[in-house]
C-alpha cells in the first residue's frame, strides 16, 4: 500500500481506462452510502482535483453528505491485468445544472440526458493497494438504461416528478435543481 499527495500521470491513465467508479460519503447520523457510476461521467482536471457527472437516479444521497460533512472517497479497481486498487481520499462539492459553475465544469464531460449536477472534488490523498483480490472480469458493453429513460421524459414532468425531493433517505437537505440542461441525442 503507497500513499500519494497528487495524482500523477501513471494514476491519471489508470483512472481514464477504468469503466466504472465507486463512490462513498458519510454525514453524522446518517448510511454510510456507496454508489457504482459508469458512463464516462469521471474527468482528472488537474493533481489534486477530479470532478464527476452525476445523473438523476433514485436518491441523491452523495450531495447531502457534501452538504453536511464534506468528505468523500472514490474507489477504482482493475478488473484485468495488472491488478490495482487507487483511491481518491477528499473533499468534495457541487454544481447543480442550471446555477453558477456548473457549465464551466459540464464542458468537461459528454452532453447526457439526465444530468443534474456534477461533483468536484479536491483530493487530499491518494493511495494504491494490490488488488489481488479482485476477480478479472471483461466489459461486456455500457449499460445505457439511465439515460435513454431520461430521455424519454419531458424536461417539465422530470422536474414536476423531482421537485419533492428534497431530502436524503436519512432526512438530510438536498437542494433540488431547477432546469433540466440540453443533452445530445444516444446513438443506438
């Protein structure tokens, strides 16, 4: 196990051949809440700062534990050859769509139906482990379920069906966004 204050150039081409990410935040008397994410939605944008889209889903617990606590990590792994583990340790905020900074930071990534805000990270620390442990496994292809159902919605009816909710799962305050940003069509 190695402990890293930055994100150099061997860690950067890790993390951009990765398909998918974990993610895990925590406020005081809440889950602790772990999420998988995918669809090219992760970005380095410099040595110690990373940023991700994040897309409508069924909860938005990540922003109410940034919201009350801050802290955050983010977990890859190899699922081929070599084995690793790297994990982001810091503190994170947000950009909800349709307010300051998060065009600036939406530029960044692909255009996806869905997006409602994008979650920038300063890391503090990085570290690598084995991953010996770890089963190799091939992807198959990206799950593209979540986007075409948002874009089938009615910008107004999403925004309608999302407008309650604002709390997290343990009663904490999200803060729900207003407008639904343009998006490119999905190819088949």
């Amino acid at each position: 196990m190695d402990f890293f204050d930055a994100i150099a150039d061997d860690h950067r081409a890790f993390i951009a051949k990765q398909p998918v990410f974990f993610v895990a935040t925590a406020a005081e008397g809440a889950r602790i809440n772990l999420s998988p994410k995918g669809m090219d939605s992760f970005r380095v944008l410099g040595p110690k700062r990373v940023a991700y889209l994040d897309l409508g889903g069924s909860g938005n617990e990540t922003q109410a534990h940034l919201a009350a606590d801050g802290r955050i990590t983010i977990m890859f792994c190899a699922f081929d050859n070599p084995a690793l583990i790297l994990r982001l340790y810091g503190r994170g905020s947000f950009a909800i769509a349709g307010e300051p900074g998060y065009d600036d930071l939406a530029a960044h990534f692909p255009r996806l139906p869905g997006a409602r805000q994008i979650f920038d990270i300063t890391v503090d620390s990085l570290q690598t482990s084995c991953g010996w442990g770890v089963p190799r496994m091939a992807l198959e292809t990206e799950r593209l379920t979540l986007a075409k159902y948002h874009a089938q919605q009615k910008p107004e009816e999403r925004l309608a069906k999302i407008a309650g909710r604002d709390r997290s799962i343990d009663g904490l305050p999200v803060r729900v966004q207003q407008v639904m940003p343009s998006f490119d069509p999905l190819s088949s």
